[in-house]
C-alpha cells in the first residue's frame, strides 16, 4: 500500500519526565473545538479535577489547564494536583497564574526543576540576573536539566557582566560532551554579545564542525556578513542546503540580499538565554517530547515574544493538537521579515485546508507563490493541497511549476518534488509520465523507501515488472521495517505472485502495525481466504468496511462481504 499524503500528544509527557507522573494517553481532540472549555464557578474540586483528567486524555491542554488550576485553587494540599495544574498552565503560556503554584511546589521541593526553571526566567526577564543564577545552581544534575543547567548558568553570568566565567559555564565536560555542538554556539553567542568577535568566530567554527542547525547557520551567516565576508556566509548556506535540502525556514540568497545590515543573534543576556531555551525545545522535540517543547518554548517566548522560530515550534504543537484557529493566531504573529515568515504563511494555509478553507488556503498559497519568485515552496504545498483533495491534474501543474522554478533556481535536485509529481500524474492514469518522475526521484535519492514502495506497489498493481517490484519493496521494508504501508505492500506483491501462505504473514503483521487502515484490512481478507481461512477473511472484509474506505473500495467489499469470496481480479 502507498503512504498517505498527509505531511497529540500530552503535556501529561511532561508532567510525566518532570515529576514522575503516570502519563494520559492521548487522542486528538475534535478539530471543530476551538474555544476553551468552560468551568463553572459552582464546579467541585473533584470535578474539576475529572474534568481536566478527561480533557488530558484527549489532547485537550488548554481545558485540561483550566480544570487542573481550578481544581488545584481548591485543593492546594494535593502536591501531585499542583504539579499537574502548574505544568500545564505552564505549557500554555500562562505564567502569571502559575508563578503562585511554583512558589508553594518551591517550598515543598526546593529542587523542583520547573518552578525553578520558571522563576528564573521572571528573574532574569525582571533583570535580575544574580537571583536567577542561584535558582539555576538548584537545577537537579540530571536528564535535560543536566544539559540546560550550564547554558542557563553562563547566560546568567553574562548578565551580570562576567563574560569569563560565564565561558567557563559551557567549557567541556565529559557528562555533556554530546552537547558540545550547542556549548559553543552559545559561548560564541557571549563573546560577539560582549564585542569579542575572533573568540566568537572561534566558538562558531567549532559548533559548526559538528552540525548545521538553522539556528547555528542564520546566526553564524549574519556574523559573517555584517563582517562583510559574504563568500564566507555564502558558503555556509550552500553547505546547510546541501545538507537539509530545505530553504522553508531559511533562504540563504534571501539573507545574502540584506548584505550587511543583518543584526546580531542577541542583543543582551535574556534574548541569550531564550536562545537557550529554545535550543532545549528543539532537542527535546527531537525525542518526539512535543509537550516538553511547548513548555521551553513558552519560556523562550516569555524573556523574547518576537522569536520567530520558537513561535513556529508553539504553532506547529498547537497544530498537533488539533488546535489550529490557535496555530494560526500564533503564525500570523510572526515578523513578516523574518526567514520564517514564508513558511508560516505557508503552514497557516494548510491550516486553513484543515479547518475546510480550501478555496481560502489555494488563493493564499498562490499568492505566496507570486510574491516570492525565488521559491518553490509555496508551489509544492499547493500541489499537496489539490492532490489531497483528489485534484490530481491540478496537482501535478503545480508541481511542474514548481519543478520549473527550482531548476531555474539551481535546485532542480528535488528527488521530493519529483516523487510527489509522479504520485499525481499515476493517480491521474498518466503512467509512463508518473514512472519517468518515479525514476528520476530515484536517481536523485537512491534508496528512498517511499519511492521504492510507490512505484512497486504500482507496478505489482498493475500486474507488471512483478520480480522488480519485489526486490525494490522488499527493499524499502528493510529500510523502514515498522511502516504498515510499506510492510502491505509487500505481502500484495506476494500475494500478486500467488505466494499466498507468505502473503498472510506480512500482511498480519502490516495489520499489526497499522490496524485502522481499510486497504490493509481488506488485502489480508483476501489473503485469508486465498488460504481457506474464509471466516476470517470476512471479518477483516467487515472491519475494513467500518474504517472509512475509498469510495472505490466501496463496492467492491460488499460484493466480497455477500459473496464469502474475492473477485476472480484482486482489487486495489
């Protein structure tokens, strides 16, 4: 089967690594509920607090923050309850209404790693740079406070003027050696802040030896330019594109063409330390802790509200959860001049897809697309808009435009550009033209699984190639061996073959891996029945019924559900 085109979860995450909490589970919540749950003045503490239960399973954390503070405001013995009502309000922005409950969790815990967290960003946002420093030193040594604390730690010092011991903060240590590339951005962040631009230059050498994050590469460009060694910057967005492949949340010739004038990362020691709070989003993100990151990133927008890429990091969460009239709110915020305007513009229109603004999310993508000429991105989405909405013909227009442009631009090696085309142009019955795409996306990223998947599963559905499109699946399960589709769309091969013992295996195990989806459900009906297991081939034809076919699917289940038996052709 082919992955879907489509490009929650709980604070409870973070209540969970913070304070040894059990986690919720978590489910999406309505996306037509946007506006906060309501709670009453008459409420009960232990409503309340069932309420803001039910709230946090589902996703809910603005109404499960709502119910946890009333509940808390009613309860204020029960630590565990504070502790969940002040993270979420946390989580939400709200730091004003949870200061009170970091004081009390204070007195409890002196080493609470939150309230400390919190109450030395008001320190530090109130200049006082001395307090902040000695909550900081507080910070249990361990897990994500073991790498913050030294970040928060030298930013605090700097603050205060002492740039030398400040540097010593982020000198290395064997515990944080991982994390060395982020010391040194931020020790280079210190010595350009205090005017001493060859240690900075020094630091930023060092940080981007071992990696090119955006962050590193937007401040570092700027550091170059506005030394007016702009061959030197040049270079470093070349060497970032080639990299990432991605000029959504920065363009280098866009941050060339401000020549000189670029300013500097941070202006003072709290813009620093929300630099520092960010960068902790960013790594806790990349463990999929989505909640913990909005919790850094509300403090990062807390001591810098103009933050473009730690408003970004809020928005897209807020869109996980569901929440997208807020992810918007957040999105149109952001600077129009910054390097991610384009991309919130772009998010913020598919947005507004999901919300059921198509004809508003095109118009505002198209426009985009005309405003900016030397980007393709903008394009690229509106080729992903229509192909969701089963415009395939208008799809792949707007991915030939966008082709168009990125090889004018001297970026026509997109392997993703032509992958999505080519997906289009099949659904469009234009195959050979869809196969062309298939290939080159190959040529330019061998190996891709998504490619080898699309195309073998095309062509073991189409009854060709059999042999190849076994390999190159087979292939693409090796590389991405939990992928439901990708496992289906081995056991259809298979199946396809006549190897209908084998093709029950894998396609149990894709059920196992993707359970909710109809094609997989109804290709292993079928399998089942080829195997003489017809019970339960009906079940799953059944169960694949009940799970929101494809219109296309539709009639042909029934007929396998009345009949006990598939079709002498097998469906798709």
């Amino acid at each position: 089967m082919v992955n879907s085109v489509a490009r929650l979860s709980c604070v409870a995450v973070a209540v969970a690594a913070l304070w040894g909490c059990a986690p919720q589970s978590a489910n999406q919540t309505d996306p037509s509920s946007d506006a906060p749950a309501a709670v009453s003045g008459t409420e009960t503490g232990l409503g309340a607090y069932l309420a803001g239960r039910y709230a946090q399973s589902h996703g809910d954390t603005r109404a499960a923050a709502e119910y946890y503070a009333t509940a808390a405001r009613r309860d204020r013995d029960n630590i565990d309850l504070q502790q969940r009502a002040f993270t979420l309000l946390l989580a939400e922005g709200r730091l004003e209404e949870a200061a009170p409950m970091a004081e009390r969790l204070l007195i409890i815990d002196e080493e609470a790693a939150l309230p400390l967290l919190m109450m030395g960003v008001r320190d530090i946002r109130d200049g006082q740079f001395d307090a902040a420093e000695k909550r900081f030193a507080r910070l249990p040594h361990k897990g994500i406070n073991g790498f913050l604390g030294p970040l928060l730690t030298a930013w605090a010092r700097a603050g205060q003027g002492n740039m030398e011991t400040a540097l010593k903060s982020l000198a290395p240590r064997t515990d944080t050696a991982g994390f060395a590339p982020i010391y040194e951005f931020h020790a280079g962040l210190i010595a350009e802040l205090n005017g001493k631009d060859a240690l900075a230059e020094k630091h930023y050498k060092a940080a981007l030896a071992a990696q090119t994050s955006v962050r590193t590469v937007e401040a570092v460009g700027a550091f170059h330019q506005r030394a007016g060694r702009m061959d030197a910057a040049a270079e470093l967005y070349r060497r970032y594109y080639t990299e990432h492949n991605d000029r959504s949340l920065l363009d280098g010739r866009r941050q060339l063409a401000a020549g000189t004038t670029l300013p500097r990362a941070v202006d003072s020691a709290a813009a620093g330390l929300a630099e520092a709070m960010f960068d902790t989003a960013s790594l806790v993100r990349q463990g999929n802790a989505h909640d913990l990151a909005l919790v850094f990133s509300r403090l990062a927008l807390a001591l810098r509200p103009d933050f473009p890429l730690a408003q970004v990091l809020v928005a897209d969460t807020l869109g996980q959860q569901r929440r997208l009239a807020e992810a918007n709110a957040v999105y149109r915020a952001i600077d129009p001049a910054s390097q991610v305007a384009g991309f919130a513009r772009m998010r913020l229109a598919l947005n507004q897809d999901e919300t059921g603004d198509t004809d508003g999310a095109i118009s505002e993508l198209k426009t985009l697309a005309a405003e900016r000429p030397d980007s393709f991105d903008a394009l690229m989405s509106l080729g992903d808009v229509m192909r969701r909405h089963k415009r395939f013909d208008e799809a792949a227009e707007a991915y030939d435009q966008a082709i168009t442009r990125a090889a004018r631009l001297g970026d026509a090696g997109i392997w993703q550009l032509y992958y999505a085309r080519g997906i289009a142009l099949e659904r469009s019955r234009q195959w050979p033209k869809a196969e062309a795409d298939f290939f080159e996306a190959l040529r330019l990223k061998p190996d891709q699984p998504d490619v080898l998947n699309y195309l073998g599963y095309t062509w073991v559905d189409q009854g060709i190639n059999l042999d190849k499109a076994r390999k190159m699946i087979q292939r693409a399960v090796e590389l991405r061996p939990n992928d439901g589709a990708i496992v289906d769309s081995l056991g259809w091969a298979l199946y396809r073959m006549g190897e209908f013992q084998a093709a029950v295996k894998q396609l149990e195990r894709a059920a196992e891996l993707k359970a909710e989806d109809p094609t997989i459900n109804e290709h292993l009906g079928d399998a089942l029945w080829q195997v003489g297991r017809f019970d339960e081939a009906r079940y799953q034809w059944q169960r694949a019924m009940i799970l929101d076919p494809e219109p296309e699917q539709v009639e042909a289940l029934k007929a396998k559900i009345s009949t006990g038996q598939p079709p002498a052709t097998p469906s798709r």
